[in-house]
C-alpha cells in the first residue's frame, strides 16, 4: 500500500501537466477566457415583436476591438429550454451589415428575426478576429 501511495502523486500531478499542456486546449482555453474578458464589443438589441410574430431588432453598443462583423445569429431555446432552434436573421434594407469603427454605436436600420419564437430568444455577433470566429452575445432589452 505504501508503494502505491508513493507513485500516485507523481501520475496524478503528471496527467495534471499533460492536461494543461494540450497545445489545441490550451490555445481554445486561452482565447475563451481572452474573449470572456476583452469581448469584441458591448451589445445591446431593443426587440419589437410584429402582429405575425416574427421580431425586428435594433442594436446598438460599443465596439472595443477592430475585428470584423460576419453576421448577426439568432437561436430560440424553445419550451423545453435545451432545445436550440436557429433562427433567420437578416437586415430590413436586404443590405449586408455596415461594418464599424471601435467605439460607441447607434444602429439605424434594423433586422429581421423569423420565424416566430415559441422560447426566449438568443442573439449572438459572430465577428471574424484574425483567423478565428468570435461569438458575443447581444442583451435584449
């Protein structure tokens, strides 16, 4: 029993290292915990919702990082709450979204979001930052 005990702190502490050490997971770990801290902007949508349910939404908020906006995503939990339903989101004008400069922002044309949400809805700013895709998320008011 003693033998054992004596090898059992080296493994673990080993498996600890070899964790960490994971070049893919660190890089994954670090740019989460990186975003989660200096995220790509501050949003904020204010959410009308039409006579045939569908919802435009106007967003607003402070860009803190020049990266690039791809696109606005939208996802309804539905009623069962783990159940994720992505939703269509494009711009009122049918144009592509207006890229902006870091700092603070009004939006002035708003986008469309169907169909008809049946849970609460989720929206997210997917931006391109570098080579990698950045998700922030966008607070309904």
């Amino acid at each position: 029993m003693k033998v054992l005990k004596s090898y059992l702190w080296p493994v673990i502490t080993g498996l600890v290292i070899g964790w960490l050490l994971d070049p893919g997971d660190v890089q994954d770990r670090f740019y989460k915990l990186y975003d989660a801290h200096f995220p790509v902007a501050t949003l904020v949508a204010s959410r009308t919702v039409l006579v045939d349910g569908t919802s435009e939404i106007l967003i607003s908020g402070i860009k803190h990082r020049k990266c690039t906006l791809d696109t606005i995503v939208a996802y309804d939990t539905g009623l069962i709450g783990s159940e994720r339903i992505r939703l269509n989101v494009s711009r009122k004008d049918g144009t592509h979204s207006i890229e902006r400069d870091v700092g603070p922002f009004t939006g002035t044309i708003p986008y469309r979001v169907v169909p008809p949400t049946i849970g609460t809805l989720n929206l997210y700013a997917r931006h391109f930052c570098g080579d990698r895709h950045v998700m922030t998320p966008i607070t309904i008011k």
